[in-house]
C-alpha cells in the first residue's frame, strides 16, 4: 500500500512538469508579447469616449478579419495569421466594452497592439 502511495505522488510531481510538451505552437502567447497599457496609438484614445473610439477599433478589427479568412494568410508559414486571430479576438472584445458604453484600457491596448504586431509583419 505504501509503494502505491508513492508512486501515485511521483506521478503527481511528474505531471506538471511535462505539461508544457504538448504546446506545440512556435510563438510565444500574444499576450505575453504586449507592454501594459501606457501608451495608446488608438488616435481617439485621448478623447475616451466610445462613440469616438468604435470606428477605429472596427477599422482594425475587418483588417483583421480579412487577413484572417485570406488564403495568403493561412497558409503562411509566418506569424501574420496568429496575430490576424489575436486582433480579431482582442478587438472583437474592445467592440463588446465600447458598445456597453465602457472604455476598458486593457483590451483597447491588446486591441492596438496586436494590430500593430500584425501589420508589422505584413512587411
């Protein structure tokens, strides 16, 4: 009975440990990628207002929606398609805030900057 225990607790102590071999994505996370939101290039961010926020993040959120579902994209062997999901998500859930009538820093910045990301690798 105690070998039992023992080996059920090795087995325990294992697990964690090999967790991260199943990621098999050659990128770090997206939003590991990202500074906090101090800086914002959303041109209307200094206005914080929702009404004048919304057009710019739905701009970058069909750019990404367009680069997401292009065959050139998806079959890219470079990160353009991770950062077209990231955007589209991140911004998707920024559009979701502004249409509740909140501006939430977080998600504006993450929204911004995986646009940026995005578009960077474009070149």
């Amino acid at each position: 009975m105690r070998l039992y225990h023992i080996t059920v607790l090795a087995m325990l102590f294992a697990l964690p440990a090999s967790a991260g071999a199943a990621d098999l994505a050659p990128y770090p996370a997206p939003a590991a990628q990202c500074p906090p939101p101090v800086y914002m290039a959303i041109p209307a961010m200094d206005q914080a207002h929702p009404d004048a926020l919304l057009p710019e993040v739905q701009n970058r959120l069909s750019h990404a929606i367009e680069l997401y579902q292009s065959e050139s994209v998806v079959f890219n062997p470079g990160p353009v398609y991770t950062w077209a999901a990231a955007t589209k998500l991140s911004c998707g859930k920024a559009i979701g805030f502004l249409r509740s009538r909140e501006v939430n820093a977080l998600q504006l910045n993450e929204c911004d900057c995986f646009y940026r990301r995005m578009v960077a690798q474009l070149r």
